[in-house]
C-alpha cells in the first residue's frame, strides 16, 4: 500500500472503532440496571409487599371458605402470586437494590397519585380492621367477603401495574406489568361472576 493511502486507512479505522465504542456505549446506556430509587426498583418491591397480602387473603379463603370453585380460584391466586413475588425479589437481588422500603409508591411520583389512598400507601389494600374482620370468617360469608377484598386489591394492582407502564422502558418490567393488567382484570371479571352465582344461591 503507498504511503499515500495510510493516512486515509488510518482515519476509516478510527471511524470504526469510534463507532463501535459509541455503540457499545449506547448498548451499555440502554441495558444499565435500574437504580436504588428508579421506578422499576420501587414496583417491584411494592408488588412484593402487594403480592403478598394477596397471597395471604387467598390461602385464608382457601383453607376457610365456603364455596369449592371459589377457593381453587383463591388457591391459584396465592400460587401465582407467591411465584411472582419470587420474581421480583430476583429482580432486586440482580439491580443490588433494597429488598424493601418503607416509602411506598414514592417511585409513582405525584402526578400518580392514586385517588382516595393516603400518601405513601398501595392502592387497592385492605386495611388491619378489614383483614381482622375477614379472618373471623369461614363459610359462605368469607367467601363473600373475600371477592369484595380481592376485587378491590386487584383494581389496585392493576393501577400500579399501568403507573410503571409510563415510567419504564425495561422489556422484562413492560411484560410484567402488562401481564398484571390482563390477568388481574380477567380475574376481577370472574371474581364478580363468582360473586353472582354465589349470591344467587344465598338468596334461594
């Protein structure tokens, strides 16, 4: 190669590799892990916290309800959860984030303030007094009980589940999220058949 040529060989090598630095750069940008106080960091110890109280309403259910059909539905909720929960505790482990925090929906910001629930606290989740309630309950009336709480707590999910949709780009999260949405309504769907049929043989 003449001498001439060098320099012009010289300048295409350094555009390369620049581009595949600045690329490699992006790559790194774009698949960073999400940080102690992101948004994906703060669902997902939330849905944790919110998970499990669901876990909890639907193993009571199962163990102490009235209606058969109704507590394989409670059965599969806590089954389902109890494995998401594993989900996102394997997500906090990955990021080296918090397993937990006591400042709930702070990740939500305030333009997703959800209304009726104080600040800080999880949309669609039973009070004490409510739980309290529910676990003096066995038979027909903790099945009736139990779809009013499940109802309202997967309403909550699913609010919290469309929050983090605006705020992340992170494929697995999006997946998650949207996977919360349309599992959750389909049960709330099938929650309030269950709520009808199980009234209607009440009322007999």
């Amino acid at each position: 190669m003449s001498l001439w040529r060098r320099p012009a060989v010289l300048v295409a090598v350094t555009a390369v590799l620049m581009l595949t630095a600045g690329v490699a750069v992006g790559w790194v940008a774009a698949t960073a892990a999400p940080g102690e106080d992101s948004p994906e960091a703060g669902f997902a110890r939330d849905m944790q916290t919110h998970h499990q109280q669901a876990v909890d309403m639907a193993m009571y259910e199962w163990q102490n309800g009235g209606d058969e059909t109704l507590k394989l539905v409670a059965y599969d909720i806590a089954t389902s959860q109890s494995a998401e929960i594993g989900m996102y505790r394997s997500w906090l482990r990955e990021w080296d984030v918090r397993l937990s925090s006591g400042d709930s929906m702070a990740w939500a910001g305030e333009e997703h303030a959800h209304d009726g629930d104080a600040p800080g606290e999880m949309p669609g989740m039973a009070t004490d007094e409510e739980l309290a309630e529910f676990k003096t309950l066995t038979g027909t009336e903790a099945d009736l009980m139990f779809i009013d709480l499940m109802i309202a707590h997967h309403i909550g999910g699913v609010d919290m589940a469309k929050i983090v949709l605006d705020l992340t780009d992170d494929e697995r999260v999006v997946d998650a999220a949207q996977r919360t949405v349309n599992v959750q309504q389909a049960e709330i769907e099938s929650l309030e058949v269950h709520l009808d049929r199980i009234l209607s043989t009440v009322e007999e």
